[in-house]
C-alpha cells in the first residue's frame, strides 16, 4: 500500500515539473517573438528618404526630374541659335500730348480760309474800283465821292488780304518752330500723317537719349515696351525741336499705331538700333522668370537636369521675347515649364513618413 502511493507522488511530481518546464519554455518563444517582432515595427516606423529632386552640384543648383515627371509637368524643350542681331540702345520715350498740334493745325486752316475770303473781297472791291475810275474818267454819272468810296473799299480789302497772309505765316513758322520742318511742313501741306495724328489713327512719342549719347544716324525703326510687357514698333518721323527737361539728351520723334496701348503722357522703355552686330538667341517671354528682381531662364544641362541662369533682357526681338547673348550655341532651352522649375528649386523638400504637422 505504502509502494502504491509512493509511486503515485513521484509520477504525479514528475508530471507537474515537466508542465512547468514545458510553459517555461513557451513565455521564452513569445517573449522574444514579441521582441522581434517590436524590432521590426521599429524599423518600419522610420522614415525612408525619398529621392531628392533638389541638389547642389559644383556650386550650382540642380533640378532633377525623370522623363515622366517632365512629361506631368508640362514642360517643353527648344535648342537655341546663336545668330547676328543688331545691338539696340536704350532710350526714354514719352508719348506726347497732341491737343496743341491739333490747335495750329485748326489755327492754319482758319488763317487759310480768311485768305480765301480776303482774296475774294479784294478781288471784287478791285473790279468795283476799275470800274468807277473808268466812269469818273468818262464823266458818266459817277462822282469823286464815289470814285473815292471804292478806292477805300479796295485798299481795306488788300490790306485784310496782306493781314491774313501774314497770319498764315505766322501760324506756319509756329508750327516749324514746335514740331520741326516734317510736322511743320506737315500742317502747312494738310499731310496724310498730320491727318491721321489729328484724327487719332497715331500717336507721337518723343525719345531722348540720355545725356552724351548721340546717334550718327536716327534710326528708321525701333522699339517700345508697354507697362504690359509687349513690343511695339515705331516710325522715325523727325528730330525734334526740344528736349525732354528731366532727361536733356537728344530728343527724336517717332510715330506709332493708335491702339490704346499708348496714351499721352506716358513714360516708356524704347530701344534703338545702335547699328553695332552681337551674336544672341532668340529667347520668349515664356521661357522667362523673374527673382529677385532679375530675369533667369532654365536650360536642360542632361536628359534628367535643369538648372538657372541669369539673363539681360536689355535687347527686346522685333516680333516678341528678347535676344539673349551669352547662351551656348544649341543650349536647351526650356521654353513651357520654367515657372514649375523655379517653384520646384525653392519648395521644402519632404522625406516620406514625415507629417508636415511639426510634432
């Protein structure tokens, strides 16, 4: 009986052992899966640096953008030529006030019309005059009171024909002496361009070159740019007869089409064909952006890079944008996108897994 209940304590005792070693062994397994496991969820938590669009090389700022980006952005490539242009100078135009042109123009034509009544009167009186000398001679019923009447008359009408002749010419010379010998001579001849300044189909822009600067020749064309950007083509028309007081330079006068682009009393940029060649590339407005007050462009430097570069857009093209000088030859231009660029190289750059919240 003592044997039977031994051997059963000592299995009983084997057993509880053998359960505790063997739960032991099981909090060992999960304890260091859950330390594994926790290890991995570290690593997954941080965060993986994405591939950086940005980058300074070689002192330089680089923008880096995969064909497809490229592609979702929009933007678009030209390869620039380097061609001969004629180097402009830069002027100060004011676009004139015409009322007073207007006015001499008016004031001519009024001296004009009293001639034509002058001559007509003093042509009439003269016959009247004949006339009764004639009858007074033939003692025919004409009395020296008569005879004297239509003398007066006579000698009134040559003196309002010699008064309105002199007007006319005082009215000419004024319009010499203000507006030069084109415009002058111009009033005085009812010109097809006094005509259509007048009637406002063109304006008059006076241009000054700044002191000391002089032209060996005006030249027959140049350009203006409006408060909008745009470039407008003008006509020589004289030089002119004064100077701008705020600028004392030589002053020249060019016309130029009546599109409410240009209204009197405005202040513009004019360039002007200084005859001297440059080599530049053409280069548009489209491919510009401003920063800092200056004017840069992106060039594609590889399939993937773009970087800036500083240009003078002293010198607008004829028909848009501006000859650029100091571009490679073939250099890539990007001409869509350039905005998208600059925006790109001066936003912050984002890791992935970061929240942008500041925490």
């Amino acid at each position: 009986m003592t044997d039977r209940h031994g051997s059963f304590w000592r299995r009983r005792t084997r057993w509880t052992l053998l359960a505790a070693a063997c739960g032991l062994g099981l909090g060992t397994v999960l304890i260091l899966g859950g330390i594994e496991g926790r290890g991995e969820a570290d690593e997954g938590d941080k965060p993986v640096s994405a591939p950086q669009r940005v980058t300074v090389e070689k002192g330089e700022t680089v923008i880096t953008l995969d064909a497809a980006a490229q592609r979702q952005s929009g933007i678009q490539i030209v390869a620039i030529k380097n061609t001969p242009y004629q180097q402009q100078r830069r002027a100060y135009g004011m676009v004139l006030d015409l009322q007073p042109l207007t006015d001499l123009s008016n004031d001519y034509a009024n001296a004009k019309a009293l001639i034509q009544t002058a001559e007509a009167k003093l042509a009439a009186s003269r016959m009247a005059f004949e006339r009764a000398g004639k009858l007074y001679k033939d003692q025919q019923n004409m009395s020296a009171a008569q005879l004297q009447a239509a003398e007066a008359t006579f000698r009134i009408d040559q003196a309002s024909l010699a008064s309105a002749a002199s007007r006319l010419r005082a009215v000419a010379a004024t319009a010499r002496q203000s507006w030069g010998p084109v415009l002058g001579q111009g009033v005085v001849d009812g010109s097809p361009l006094i005509a259509r300044l007048i009637e406002r189909q063109e304006v008059l822009l006076q241009v000054s070159l700044p002191p000391g600067v002089s032209l060996a020749k005006p030249p027959p064309s140049a350009l203006v740019q409006s408060d909008n950007g745009s470039h407008i083509t003008i006509q020589f028309v004289s030089t002119a007869t004064k100077t701008d007081p705020h600028i004392q330079g030589i002053s020249l006068l060019y016309s130029a089409p009546a599109d409410g682009t240009l209204l009197p009393g405005m202040n513009i940029l004019t360039f002007l064909p200084s005859g001297e060649m440059v080599d530049g590339a053409i280069v548009p407005d489209s491919a510009i952006v401003w920063w800092q007050g200056r004017a840069w462009v992106y060039l594609r430097t590889t399939l993937k890079t773009f970087a800036r570069r500083e240009v003078d857009t002293n010198f607008p093209a004829p028909d848009g944008g501006y000859v650029v000088t100091g571009l490679e030859d073939n250099a890539k231009l990007v001409t869509q996108g350039a905005q998208m660029l600059l925006s790109e190289e001066f936003r912050p750059q984002v890791h992935a897994g970061d929240t942008g919240d500041g925490d």
